[in-house]
C-alpha cells in the first residue's frame, strides 16, 4: 500500500479503479479512423463543396464591387491562378485567402497529414489542425495574423457543418471509475459522463480551480496536488481509495484499511442520508433568523439537486460554462431557452444569472483570447465582456427575454470601478430599450455585483449604490487580496482563506451593502465552511450560497446557531 496526501477539494470517499486520464492520447483514441481511404475522400468531397460555396460568395461579391469582372474560381487544387484579384476589396480577398488554404495551403496538408499520420476522422483532423493553428497564430500580435486565424476558423466551421462535429464526449468506459489526471480542465470535466466518475485525483489544480468547482457541483470526492508518479503506468488499474475529507490517496491499500474504509464510506452516507431530513427545513437560527442557503450551479444538469437539497433559489449561475466545451458562441435563442427554462424550472424562487465570467482558465478556442501573461490578472470577466460589447448585448438580451418567464437577477463579475458600470448600465439600458422597441417582453431584474477584487470592497458603497444586492466572490477575492494564485497547488498551505484580511474585507462588504439598502449573498466556495457559518451570521450576511451538495451540511450549522446568544 502507498499513501499520498494532497489537498481536500472535496469530501467524500470513493473506492475503485483507477483510470489515468492524458490529454492528447485519449482524444485520439477516440477519434480513430477505421478506414483512412473513406475518411481522406470525406474530406475532399467536404472541401469540393465548402470550395464551391466560396465560389459563389465569391461571385456575388464580385458582381456588386465591378460590372465586367466574372473570376473563375475553379474547384480543382490550382484554381487560384486563375482567379483575378479585385484591388484590395477586404471581402473578395478574404475569400480568396480561405479558398488559397483549402485549395492547395498548409490548411489543407495539416489535415490531410494527419488523417494519414495519426489514422483519425477527418472531422477530427479539422477541429484539431484549426485549434493548432489558432493557438499559434494567436501569440503573434499582428493584423493579417489576426485575419488567418478568422480564415481558418471560417473554412473549418463550412467542413464541420459538412463533416459533422466529432462528438467530443470522453469516454470513461463501461464501469465507474476514479480518474488521475495531471491536471483537468473545465471543459474536459464537462465532456465526461458524471455517472462513471467515483473520484478525481490531479497533480496540479487546488480546491478553487474551476475544475474542482465542477467536481463539487457533480458530488464528487477529489483531491488535488497528489505527488502522482512521472511513470503513470503504475497507477493505471490499480485499486484506490480517495479520503476527500482529509486530501489522502491509498494506492493498493491492505486488507484492514480497505475494510476500515468500506465502513466509513457506508457511515458517511448514513450522515447524508440523515442529513436528508433537512430537505424541507427552512434556513433558519436558533432564534429565528432567516438566512437564505441558496444553490451555485453550472449548467440545467444542477438544477435538479438544487431543487432536491431545497435550495433556496439559486445564487449563482456561472453562465460562462455554456461557453465552454463547444465550437463556436451559443447564439441568443441558445441562451435565452436555457435562462428560460432555469427560471421556469426554479418558478418564483430567484436565480442570479452571473454574466459570462470568461478569460483566465475558462477558456474556447473560438474567443481567440490572445495569449497573456498573466491571465488571472488578464482580460477576463466584464472586462472581456465591455470588450466584446456583441457577445455580452447578447447575453443580456436573452437575460431579459428570460426574465418574463420567472424571478431572475443578473450579476456582473470582477467589477473594479465605477466606469465599468457606466457602461454595464448604459449597454443594459440600450437592451432594454431595443427589447421595448421590438414589442418584447420583460420583467424589470434585480442586478448585484461579485465583490471579488480589493478595489471593489474599497468602493463598496459606491457600487452598491448602483445596484440590489452585493455577491462576496471569496475564491477571487482570496486570490486577489493575498497575491497568489487559487490555482497553484504548490500555494495551498499558504492559500488562506480564513485570513484576517479576508474576514475584515466580507465585514467591510456587508456593511457597505447594507448602508445601500442592499442584500450580500456569501457566494465563493468559503460560504459552504461550516467552521465559519456562524460567523458570516455575526456579520449580518444575508444569504449563502454553496454548491447542491453542501446546502443540507451548511443548513445544518445555521440552524444550529443562536445569533442572540452571540
Ligand atoms: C469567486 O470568485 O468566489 C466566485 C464565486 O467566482 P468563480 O469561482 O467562478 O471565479
Ligand atoms: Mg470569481
């Protein structure tokens, strides 16, 4: 038997196989081609048709910028010498740049080298050769790269729609399995089937590494920065147990550790079958305060075990997970059914949809984020959004559209200064005027804004001025007030969220909301610290918001406490 320790993402135990996770290998492994010969034919006759499109969005572009001008732009590999160029006109250009690389361009050799090389699906080929060449691409700071990367993105979204995408689910097999990884990201948790995961162990990541997050909101025990063996062949197989209370790992354990933990694993859903009996219980003190436990969630997948934990509406949609994972950006109709049904779903209970939190590691090939230094203090959050004024007037317009259909709030992430907000309200003011113009309807929303960054707290009052309720953000806030990383396993014992500047900072936040009239919702990953319930109770918090499976735990701890006596 070994043992390992790291550090508790989440609780739990799990016991069985150990699956290890890589990258690269596994996706090609699943994207095998049976057949190379059919799959390079697919290709061709996809690019035959994506070639004739350009054609004749060629043509039609031509015919509108110059009367006598008819190019030919053949569907064989040479067809370019043949194509007269219209001086300069970005369109028919543009065009001629996609059809250079389809026609007989490095585009075109990647693929099909890999289809023969690596013996994977065209579809594949293209997803993979695209996301290759942006990530290149996308270091260089230089216009005409930036129109590449724009090419390469179009005749690849025209093929897929041709191809068909790969169906990116991992596959995990056919039993439950604990899965080792280097490191996880967010959207390669989400490509994997909840119902095969018992655990999760990674090298790299912490408790507040958006991976972990997910992990918490799937009720599965992981722990992070284990000391996983560089030959991991070793693990491969082998029998586990994951102590997701105290961050420990036993690889092959002996008889009487296994048999020790098979009895803790059946105590410990004992206590949360036990625990059930609160479901129905209201969020209240001892002494008959009311604080909200509300629920944090990802996807509609949550809203289940939100309603099944007796949440009391939810605190906190990360609505940047349905960026994730996917080819392109989820169109308005996409958002708006999905805000929609959560509000249905929820009824009059309140959702706060927090506002695309995109950038750092929440990252899609198609948002082209520009490589950065330091993307934790990079263009993320609202910033990107202000930045991208399309993508964040789209979200708030199916925001708004959902708003009829139940009792939403809309909040904004990683808000530094007041200037951000002129913006935010005049954009929303802008949406809403669009909407009343169209005939659409919508409910007037509460709006809040996450308290994650230093600068906020310090001009607490003023934003909360602006808006109705206030969201503590403490995983950012942690990370931003103490200077490290949430990430960084090797910060863990360091990464102190129970810090005294931490705590005085949530004091300062509550009495900034509350001399504004507004509510503070507790919302980062400390709300569901039981050691501190009490506490946030103290401080006048108003309502906690945690993921499904910590609301009976946090629910108990609140009931149990007496603010009076404190
Ligand atoms: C936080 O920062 O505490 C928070 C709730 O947002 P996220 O974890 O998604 O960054
Ligand atoms: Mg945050």
């Amino acid at each position: 038997m070994e043992i390992y320790k790291g550090a508790s993402a989440f609780a739990g135990i799990a016991i069985g196989k150990i699956r290890f996770y890589r990258k690269g290998e596994y996706q090609i492994r699943q994207h095998q081609a049976d057949d190379v010969k059919k799959e390079l034919k697919n290709f061709d006759v996809a690019r035959r048709h994506v070639m004739q499109t350009l054609k004749e969005e060629y043509d039609r572009m031509s015919e509108k910028q110059m009367d006598t001008a008819d190019p030919e732009l053949d569907m064989e590999p040479q067809p370019l010498d043949r194509i007269v160029k219209v001086n300069g006109e970005n369109g028919t250009n543009q065009i001629l740049e996609q059809a250079e690389l389809l026609g007989s361009g490095s585009f075109l050799r990647a693929v099909q080298s890999m289809i023969t090389g690596e013996k994977v699906t065209a579809a594949y080929a293209v997803q993979t050769t695209r996301d290759e060449m942006q990530s290149t691409f996308s270091r260089l700071n230089d216009p005409t790269i930036k129109e590449r990367i724009h090419n390469v993105s179009r005749i690849s979204s025209l093929l897929l729609e041709i191809l068909g995408e790969d169906e990116n689910k991992i596959d995990l097999g056919e039993e439950p399995v604990i899965l080792a990884a280097d490191a996880l990201s967010l959207a390669e948790l989400m490509e994997m089937d909840k119902e095969k995961l018992l655990g999760i162990v990674t090298r790299k990541g912490s408790a507040t590494s958006h991976a972990a997050i997910l992990a918490k909101n799937m009720d599965i025990p992981c722990v992070t920065g284990i000391g996983i063996p560089q030959s991991e062949e070793e693990w491969e197989d082998s029998i586990a147990i994951i102590d997701g209370y105290t961050g420990t790992i036993y690889l092959e354990p002996d008889n009487e550790v296994r048999k020790e933990y098979e009895i803790r694993r059946k105590a410990d859903l004992v206590e949360r079958e036990s625990l059930l009996k609160l479901k129905d219980k209201g969020d209240i003190t001892k002494d008959g305060r009311e604080v909200g436990i509300y629920a944090n969630i990802g996807s509609l997948d949550d809203l289940n075990s939100a309603l099944y934990y007796g949440a009391k509406g939810i605190g906190l949609l990360r609505s940047e997970f349905q960026y994730l994972g996917r080819e392109n950006y989820p169109g308005e109709e996409e958002l708006f059914q999905a805000y929609k049904k959560t509000a249905e779903t929820m009824g009059d209970r309140l959702v706060v949809i927090r506002t695309a939190d995109l950038g750092a590691d929440k990252q899609a090939s198609y948002l082209e984020i520009p490589v950065e230094t330091n993307p934790l203090m990079g263009n993320r959050g609202i910033r990107l959004s202000l930045d991208r004024k399309n993508l964040f007037k789209t979200q708030i317009r199916a925001i708004y559209r959902a708003s009829w259909y139940g009792n939403l709030g809309m909040m904004y992430p990683m808000i530094c200064s007041e200037e951000e907000m002129d913006e935010v309200e005049a954009l929303v003011m802008e949406v809403k005027e669009e909407l009343k113009a169209a005939g659409v309807p919508f409910k007037e929303i509460r709006t809040g804004i996450m308290m994650e960054t230093p600068a906020a707290v310090m001009i607490g009052e003023e934003l909360a001025k602006r808006v109705d309720f206030l969201g503590i953000g403490t995983n950012d806030l942690t990370q931003y007030t103490l200077a490290m990383d949430r990430q960084n396993p090797l910060l863990q014992k360091k990464y102190d969220d129970h810090h005294p500047a931490i705590l005085k900072m949530i004091k300062m936040i509550v009495d900034a909301g509350h001399a504004q009239n507004c509510k503070v919702c507790l919302c980062g990953e400390l709300a569901a610290d039981t050691r501190l319930t009490e506490t946030f109770l103290q401080m006048g918090v108003d309502a906690l918001s945690v993921v499904p499976a910590c609301i009976l735990p946090v629910r108990k701890a609140l009931r149990a406490v007496c603010i009076a006596e404190m």
